[in-house]
C-alpha cells in the first residue's frame, strides 16, 4: 500500500485527527508495551471492531 493511500484513508476515517489515528495505529501495531500508552487496554476491542466494520 502506498502511503498517499494509507493518508488518504486516515484522512477518510478520521477528520481533522489523521495523525494522531497513525500514532494510534503504530502503538497497536508494533509497541509491545508503550510508556504512555494512547488507548486505554478496555478500549482495543471497540478500536478494532470500528475499523474492521465502520458505519456505512
């Protein structure tokens, strides 16, 4: 995938937030264990679910 896509979808699904979704996205992706994580552990479930199924 090309970044201008990856930007381009960011910019699709979150307004105005797109870069702070890619923090989000890089955390979930490849941080183990973050010093100050960006979303709450409870909250993974709910991220995922809207990204993989987002309203119509």
């Amino acid at each position: 995938m090309r970044v201008c896509t990856v930007t381009g979808r960011l910019n699709e699904l979150f307004p105005g937030h797109a870069g702070t979704a890619g923090l989000y996205f890089v955390e979930h992706e490849y941080l183990d264990s973050p010093v100050t994580p960006l979303l709450d552990p409870a909250e993974i479930s709910a991220w995922n679910e809207a990204l993989e199924r987002p309203a119509p």
